[in-house]
C-alpha cells in the first residue's frame, strides 16, 4: 500500500498503561500485487469501490519486549480486534518503529469465493516499518 497516513500520539515516559494513540488510514487503491492488482480491487477481495480504505485505531501500551498497539482494523467494513507488538527507539524528535502480526483474510471477507489455500493463503502478514517524526518540534 503506496498511499496511508497516521496521526500518533505518544509518550516515552509513560512505563504502564496507555502511552499514546494511533489512526491509520489507508487507501485500498493504492495496493499493488503485479499482475492481479485489478483482481484484488474487485468485489470479491477488497472491494475498492465500496470500500476505498481501511482503518486501524489503537491505544500504545508498553509491554515487556517493547510495545504494542491494542485496537481494531476495519478491512471491507469488518471490524477485527488486533494487537500489533512493535519495537520503537526514539531519537530527539524522531521515532523509528518496526512491527508485524498476522491477519486471517476470512475475518475481513477476503476471498470468500476461495474457501481452501490451494490458491490464497488464510494467513496474511503484516510487517510495518516506519519513521516519524514530531510535528511542532514537542
């Protein structure tokens, strides 16, 4: 996905509890899977038309190896509990981030038409690699 953006709030002095927030958006259309793109935007998959992005909102609550974003993801309309543990360093204003989990596509109805894995994988993973930096300097 080419096209996504996040809005994060967070803390690094907070040790327990909620340490910060994120809402991610990203656009549907923006996928590409070479040859199948056009296949994955249909109706039958991701449905970009209908449902032109996705969105994952979550609280950061620090945990023993690092942290992790307890929330939901909205795919297609389906609302899906999801915890995304992730590894963060932070220097002065800028944060880098590394993190994954995996999904199952029937949660989200992806692929419906494709009830066994001999042409698409149940389990799909999600790596997530960014940096950001702090708006306004504080």
């Amino acid at each position: 996905f080419a096209d996504w953006t996040a809005a994060i709030c967070f803390d690094e002095s907070v040790q327990q509890g909620v340490a910060g927030s994120v809402d991610v958006t990203v656009a549907i259309g923006s996928l590409t899977l070479g040859s199948v793109t056009d296949q994955a935007m249909g109706p039958d998959f991701f449905n970009s038309v209908d449902f032109p992005t996705a969105q994952f909102l979550a609280d950061i609550v620090p945990v023993v190896d690092g942290y992790e974003a307890q929330g939901t993801l909205t795919i297609k309309g389906q609302t899906v509990p999801v915890p995304l543990p992730f590894g963060l360093s932070v220097d002065g204003d800028t944060a880098s981030m590394a993190g994954g989990l995996t999904l199952d596509r029937r949660d989200f109805g992806i692929g419906e038409t494709m009830a066994d894995e001999s042409s698409l994988k149940f389990a799909v993973a999600v790596n997530v690699d960014l940096v950001a930096t702090r708006a306004n300097g504080g």
